[in-house]
C-alpha cells in the first residue's frame, strides 16, 4: 500500500497524546518490528532477566507479527510476550480488518519501489491465513491501542507505530527527520503536547534525534539487522539509568534513551526463516541478504542529531 492510499482509520486524534497513564517503572523496553523472529523475542526476555533493576515495562508498539505465517508461530509469539503492553503497527491493523483490504497497509512512500510494495502485500496476505486458524486473534488484535502516553519520574513519554498523525506514518523516518522543517514540526509538537520522548518504530531502519524541546526515537527493527554487518535487532530503551550494550544515547532531564542491540541467533533464525520462506519466495527476496548482510548502513546514518554513538 502506499501512503496515498492509507485509510482513514489510521489517522491518530490529536487529543490521543495527552491521556496521560502514571507508571511506577523505572525503565522502558520498547520493541517495534519483531517480525514474528521468536529468536529475538527470546534475546529480549533473557535481556529483562539480566537486567539489574527488575522495574520494567516492556511495550511492543506494533508489527510483532511479519514472518510467522505458521499458527503454532504466531501463538508462539503471543504467549511468549504475555507480560507485556502490546499496541497496534499496521500488521496487525490489517489482519483483522474486515471488508476492504489494505494489503500490508504499510503506506511505503514514493521512493520504495513498486516490487518492494508488492511483495510486502503478498507476505501480508499469507499470514492474515492464520486468521482463519486462530480466529480469537481477531478480537484480541482489535483491542489494541494505536497509542500511548506515559508519565515516568515526571517525564511525558509518547509511543506509536509510525509517526505522531498516523498509525503507518513515515515522518519518524530517518529520511524526515532529517529535514529542518519536521525538526521544527516535531518541536512544535513537544511543547504543544507537553511531551519529553516520541517513540516510534514502523520504517524498518533506526533515527534518533534529540531537538530543542524533545526526543525522538525510531528503533527501526527489533526482529532484523538494522546495520552493515551488524546482525542484531534493536530495541529502545528508555531508564534513568544506562544499558552499558547501548550503541547510541542521549538524555532528557533525568532519563536517558538509547538504541540497545538485540543479538538474537542468527543461524536458528535464518534456518526457521528458510523454512517458511523458502529461496524465490516474496519475503527470501525481500529480506534474505538483510538477514545475513544486514543492510548498507552504518551506525552514523541513524543518528541524525544529538546522540552520543558508544
């Protein structure tokens, strides 16, 4: 699907940011684009077990599913990350959309070739099969939330999928935020909106930018390789303290955000990811090299201003 084309439903209410929820945690996993990698949602639970302070909320804010096409997979993914906030990416928006379909519903701007928007259609349209299977999914799935706010140790901490005016928005991208204007949208947007941190995720690759009056925060992929020849997934954290496996991280009054490196199995990824997916297929074509390559990034392509890399 193409941005163009994104459906009305997808659009957040301006208002949605300011119902503030007050959490006790200390610190914040924030995972988006797990892609149905179980390896990685794996990674990410024996990373809260190690973490030293146990005061953790984990929110996985959308596109969990991509890959598990499989019902016992997909359940897999969903009991395994049961302890946890879990809100809407456009994945899921469209498995349980009744009616028009919207394909993937990932609104892939201009400049993402029409074989990449096809493709992504058509690994959408085989896992919305495990909807016919797993047909409670479809209840469960439409109770999530496009959005949250949260308030800890008195910083206003904002989470969605893609950007703060749409549930598959694209203006969280590296590719905004670069550009003085969004810069200066977005830090219109703090102050109006009483927000410290925005984190997203939706675009597939890492952005990072702190601006005179807040944060942002794109964690990219938790469930793929998000550098060249770094094979870790990524996830944002956000504590008053420091995750000494961080690659980037800036600060805001007393919390810092950071990019920490998911190093799931590669090798028992890649081999449950052929089996699914086999050479040929939409999803070996579209993603196989990231897998085992990563993309044509460095870290430095992330960070866009601000941010310490480590």
């Amino acid at each position: 699907m193409r941005a163009e084309t994104c459906p009305s439903d997808y659009a957040l209410d301006k208002d949605s940011f300011k119902k503030v929820i007050n959490i006790n945690n200390s610190t914040l996993y924030i995972v988006g684009g797990l892609y149905g990698n179980i390896e990685s949602l794996k990674e990410i639970n024996k990373m809260i077990e190690n973490e030293k302070d146990k005061d953790i909320l984990l929110i996985f804010n959308g596109d969990m599913h991509w890959f598990d096409k499989s019902a016992d997979d997909f359940k897999k993914i969903e009991d395994m990350s049961e302890n946890s906030q879990k809100l809407l990416g456009n994945v899921e928006k469209e498995l349980f959309r009744e009616g028009d379909y919207n394909g993937c519903g990932c609104s892939y701007p201009s400049y993402v070739s029409d074989d990449i928007v096809n493709r992504s259609n058509i690994i959408h349209k085989e896992l919305k099969k495990v909807m016919d299977i797993l047909t409670k999914y479809k209840n469960i799935l439409s109770g999530r939330k496009k959005n949250i706010t949260l308030e800890m140790m008195g910083q206003k901490i904002a989470i969605t999928h893609g950007d703060e005016k749409s549930l598959s928005g694209w203006e969280c991208s590296n590719e905004s935020l670069e550009r003085y204007e969004r810069q200066n949208e977005l830090d219109n947007w703090f102050i109006e909106n009483d927000i410290d941190i925005l984190a997203s995720t939706h675009t597939c690759f890492p952005a990072a930018a702190k601006l005179k009056n807040g944060i942002v925060i794109n964690n990219g992929a938790a469930g793929m390789p998000n550098f060249k020849g770094k094979l870790y997934g990524l996830i944002t954290r956000i504590s008053n303290s420091v995750n000494e496996n961080a690659v980037y991280r800036d600060r805001i009054n007393n919390l810092y955000a950071e990019a920490v490196p998911v190093r799931y199995n590669n090798d028992r990824f890649l081999k449950w990811f052929d089996n699914l997916w086999p050479l040929g297929s939409e999803a070996s074509v579209s993603y196989r090299d990231r897998i085992i390559n990563g993309t044509e990034y460095g870290i430095e392509k992330a960070v866009i201003k601000g941010f310490q890399i480590l």
